[in-house]
C-alpha cells in the first residue's frame, strides 16, 4: 500500500498491471520475510524496484510514520528517538 501512496504523492499513474505487480510482490515479499527484523525496508525497496517508483520516498514514509507515533504517543516517543 505505501507503493499506491507514493504513486499518488508523486503523480504518477500506476496501471492495473502495474498494480496487481505491488499486491503480488508484497504478498510474496512479506511471505518470505516473516520472520526477519526491520524486513519491511527491504520488501518496500523491492516493491517500489518492480513498478518503477524512485525508492527515495521510502526515507520519507519511515520518518513521517517516526513523527505520527511520537505525536500519537508522546510518553513513549523516547524510546523511538534515542
């Protein structure tokens, strides 16, 4: 899904081929990377490679979800932050 955010961020107009390839790839990624730490870098960066997206906006995305949780959450954004 961060892949269908971007695209729109970004204006550019994903196909339906284009967007089965984001579902088929995340699903396949995420099935392979269950059980490994801080995968979700490594499976957005492959999903973003496969349709063509500029995997730059990865960095962006990990720091605005960083600053929603410290916002939502300040008594534990310490620990997010440190």
């Amino acid at each position: 899904m961060a892949a269908l955010f971007v695209s729109q961020l970004i204006g550019v107009q994903l196909s339906l081929p284009q967007q089965l390839i984001v579902v088929l790839t995340s699903i396949f990624a995420s099935v392979g990377a269950a059980g490994i730490p801080e995968a979700g870098l490594v499976t957005m960066t492959l999903v973003f490679s496969s349709v063509g997206l500029p995997t730059e906006y990865i960095a962006i995305l990990i720091t605005w979800t960083g600053f929603s949780i410290a916002a939502a959450h300040p008594s534990t954004s310490w620990a997010i932050w440190r």
